[in-house]
C-alpha cells in the first residue's frame, strides 16, 4: 500500500474526524453530519498529525489550537478540508487553499452551523477535484 493519502479508500460516505478537548462537539458532529461517517477522538492524546495520517479522513474538525495546527499541517500535505470550532471564541473557520477562513454565520456555533460549514468545505472541495 502507498505512503500517499492520494489513494482514497472507497467509502460510502465521507469520513469526518473529529478531534477534540470537549466531548460533546464530538457527539453534536456525530448527531449534525448525517451525510458522513463521523469518528471522535480526544485530542489530550497528543500526535493529532500522526492520528490524522493513521485514520485518512475526508474532513477534520477541531477544537483547539494546538489540534488546529496539527490539522492545518495534515491539509497542507493531503488537501483535507480542517474546521476549527472555538468553543471560547464562538467563531468557526475552515483551513483550505493554505490559508484559514473565518466562517460566518449568524447563529453562532450551532450544530446546524457547524454542518453547513463542514459540509461547504467538504463538498466545494470535492467539487473542485
């Protein structure tokens, strides 16, 4: 089997890893994106990058900064969509094309919100290839 993320597993829908310090973001994504395959992990576990790389998700969503990071790095080599939910911030964006976007949305970070912007980020990105 290659090293390269290139070669996709063929799934029915897409996988969605969620990484994250509050639990419950991970079972709001799981509830909000019926149209994915949603697997959470706790993010104090540490090596988020090499846990994105085992795993080979379509989507990331994080919660941290620290976890931003690590996914930011993970998109930049394999072209991955990453939303980072500041839980403190009540501000959501999407690191694509390199660079992070600020996500806006009139009803903060709702489960609905994080769904349109998972799958905005998800689907334009599809869309593209």
């Amino acid at each position: 089997m290659s090293g390269s993320l290139r070669q996709r597993v063929e799934r029915e829908r897409p996988l969605v890893a969620v990484v994250c310090s509050v639990p419950l973001l991970g079972e709001a994504m799981r509830s909000a994106l019926d149209f994915a395959e949603v697997h959470t992990f706790a993010e104090d576990r540490g090596d988020v990058e090499g846990l994105l790389r085992s795993v080979r998700p379509d989507a990331v969503v994080v919660d941290s900064e620290d976890a931003a990071g690590a996914g930011a790095s993970f998109a930049k080599e394999h072209g991955v969509p990453v939303l980072h939910v500041s839980v403190r911030d009540r501000a959501l964006r999407v690191f694509r094309g390199g660079a992070w976007e600020r996500v806006e949305s009139d009803d903060g970070s709702t489960p609905e919100a994080l769904r349109n912007a998972v799958a905005g980020a998800f689907f334009a990105r599809v869309g593209a290839a």
